[in-house]
C-alpha cells in the first residue's frame, strides 16, 4: 500500500507541477500580454497639429501652450511590466507607436517561469488625468475599460 500511496502522491504532485501551474502560469502570461497590448494602444498620443494651434494661440497671446517638457508619446512608452515589485522610475523619451514599450513588456511577461505577483504599471505624472478624460482622443476610464475588457474576455474562456 505504501508503494501504491508513495506513487500515487507523485503523480499528484507531477501533475499540479505541469498542469494546474503550467496552466495558470500561461493564463497569467496571456492576461498580461492581452492587457500590456490593449492599455499601450489605446493611450493617447499627443496630436502634432494641435500642438501648433496652441503655440500659434500663445503668440496671440491666448492660453493654451503645451506644458515644458512635454513629449507626445511618453505616456505609451511608459507602461511597464514587472514582476513582484511595482515599477519605481519613470522611463525617459516617446514612444509614439507603442512598439518599444510593448517589446519590452513582452520580454518581462516572457521571463516568467511560475505564476509571480506582476504588475502593469505606469509612472508618467499625469497618467490618472489621462484617465480620467484630459485627452479628447480617449474617453474618459480607459484603462479601466480595457481593464474589463481582458477580465470578461478570460471569464468566457473557463
């Protein structure tokens, strides 16, 4: 009997190691990814053409001059992947199309061996404004709408 019970509890534990983890592990891999592509595309960029309307607008001396420092593109750049601790910097420069911070995200996401506490983050300053509508180009909660979307996508798949 104890053969039987010895083999049996292998078996077990070989399968809760490649199924259950292996299963839960590409379940958060495909969350992740799902959710790092949809938060990178649909975070507005700035609009060039905008932009000289508010400098023109300065000059005539309306209101409307973009912020100092301002990059179009930073905020795409800025979504960050990690693994057991929140991102704590902010990344330097733009990111117009997204391709570079998703490369990246894809290559933390591909780095996880085991179901880890991760995070989706994003350090700019003025991200929660973004969020909460300050760009026309997205509505208003699209991080959260994006958020639901990947949640509701993975319910219908169990």
């Amino acid at each position: 009997m104890a053969k039987n019970a010895a083999q049996f509890k292998l078996e077990l534990d070989e399968f809760v190691e490649e199924e259950v983890e292996g299963r839960a592990l590409n379940l958060q891999r495909d969350v992740m990814l799902d959710l790092l592509r949809l938060l990178i595309t649909n975070t507005p960029v700035g609009d060039r053409r905008r932009w000289k309307l508010n400098i023109e607008r300065k000059q005539r001396g309306l209101s409307g001059l973009l912020p100092r420092g301002y990059v179009g593109g930073h905020a795409k750049k800025n979504w960050q992947g990690t693994i057991n601790r929140p991102p704590t910097n902010e990344i330097e420069g733009e990111d117009r199309s997204g391709r570079n911070a998703l490369q990246a995200g894809r290559q933390v996401i591909r780095n996880i061996k085991q179901p880890v506490l991760a995070y989706i983050s994003n350090r700019v300053p003025y991200i929660q404004r973004l969020e909460e509508g300050w760009s026309k180009q997205k509505p208003r909660g699209f991080v959260r709408q994006q958020i639901r979307f990947v949640s509701e996508k993975y319910k219908r798949q169990r």
